[in-house]
C-alpha cells in the first residue's frame, strides 16, 4: 500500500512510520514530504492508494494541496492530519475520507484504516503474535492447537507454530469478524472456506474443519453476516 505523508513536522512522520509498520508491515510504503509544493511536484494519478495531508503548513494549506490534487486524481484516498475542525465543511470539496486529530495513538490511526475501508488494506493488514512475529492476517487459513502449541496454518505453507495457548491468539484474531471459532480448538477464516455444510467447513488447502453441534447456530449465523457483508462490498473475498 503506498502512502503519502505530507506534513512540515517530521516528528508526526515518524509517529505515523511506527504505527503504520506496526499495523500493515512491510505492506506499508511510505513517502514523506515536508511540504505541499515538494509533494505537488511529483505527484501522478494513481501514484499513491492513501495520502495525509497535514491541514496547517507553510505556503500551502493540506486544503490547498486536496485542492490542486484533485484536478488529476478524483480516486485517492485523502485524510486530513489536523488539530482543528476549521476545515470540516471544505473537507466535502475535496471528497476527503477521514480526519485524524492531533494528537494521536495508533488506536486512533487504526481507526482510520478501518472507517475508509480500503480493500488493499484489509488485505495487507498485519497482526504482531504473541512472539513477536508479524502476519499478514488474510494469509492466515486457520489456527489449532495441539500439544502445548498453537499452529497457524497458512498460505503457501508458512505456517507458524507458537508455546502460547489458542485463547491467547483466539483473543487478538478474533476481533476482526472474519475470524471465528466453529469448534473447540480450531479458528478458521472465513475468507478461506470454500464450502460448508451442516457440520463441516472445507477451507482453501483441502482441510475439512468440524462444526460443533454446540456452536452450529452461532457459526451459521456468524458466516451468514459475513457473506452479506461481502456482498454489499461487491463480493470481494
């Protein structure tokens, strides 16, 4: 995902570097620009997916910057980086997708990625385990546990195996709605699932998944939200 950050303070930059690094990895590409006119001299359609424009700079406004960015580019992303609601109503005219006020924690940023609801992202979003190790959520197939040890099967055969008990990476997969337990010792994605029936899911690698008769309403019900809500995003899996 390339993003462009656009701001006079390098500090907020490195900010933004961790936290985007923390929460899409090495997915992330980012520019910085120190000012709209150093910005503006190189910028193309379809150069960047995702830009932050910092609101107050030096000659030129981040409004200014959306302004001119607009005459060439009417798809990407925009959101303003600002400590003020001065813009608010300006910020329609530009079509920008979100504000991010100062100051700001990575709860905020992830928030940001969540509401402008980019495709890309939720592709490359990262998560940190329990170890240390970074993985690409959608690479994730399903995860079960096992001898003390908790295995992530993933794509292409990168699995991961971790000392650390399922509840502990159930906790941090789970709060993304595509993750869900169906069975005692076993959270499967349901991007992966290629079929189900009354007590069995069939996931992308061929591994048939059981259903316990305990969970099989809220399974279905669980795999029923997310097929509508992927076909009111147009059916992307």
């Amino acid at each position: 995902m390339r993003i462009a950050i656009v701001d006079d303070d390098i500090q907020m930059y490195e900010r933004l570097k961790t936290y985007f690094n923390e929460l899409l990895g090495s997915a992330a590409e980012l520019t910085y620009f120190p000012s709209g006119e150093e910005f503006l001299k190189v910028q193309q359609p379809g150069a960047f997916d995702l830009i932050l424009l910092d609101i107050f700079m030096g000659k030129l406004t981040g409004m200014d910057v959306a302004r001119e960015l607009r005459r060439t580019d009417k798809e990407v992303r925009i959101v303003f980086a600002t400590t003020s609601n001065e813009f608010a109503c300006e910020s329609y005219e530009v079509n920008a997708c979100y504000y991010l006020h100062k100051p700001f924690g990575k709860d905020r940023v992830r928030a940001m990625l969540d509401r402008i609801d980019l495709a890309q992202v939720e592709k490359i979003r990262t998560v940190q385990l329990q170890d240390g190790t970074s993985v690409v959520l959608r690479d994730i197939i399903y995860v079960d546990y096992s001898s003390h040890q908790t295995t992530l099967h993933c794509r292409h055969g990168k699995n991961i195996t971790l000392r650390a008990n399922l509840s502990e990476v159930e906790a941090l997969l789970c709060t993304y709605a595509y993750f869900f337990s169906p069975s005692k010792g076993i959270v499967i994605n349901f991007h992966e699932v290629v079929s189900q029936n009354a007590d069995t899911f069939t996931l992308s690698d061929g591994s048939l998944i059981p259903i316990s008769r305990r969970k099989a309403k809220n399974v279905t019900d669980a795999y029923s939200s997310f097929l509508f809500e992927q076909l009111r995003k147009g059916g992307d899996r």
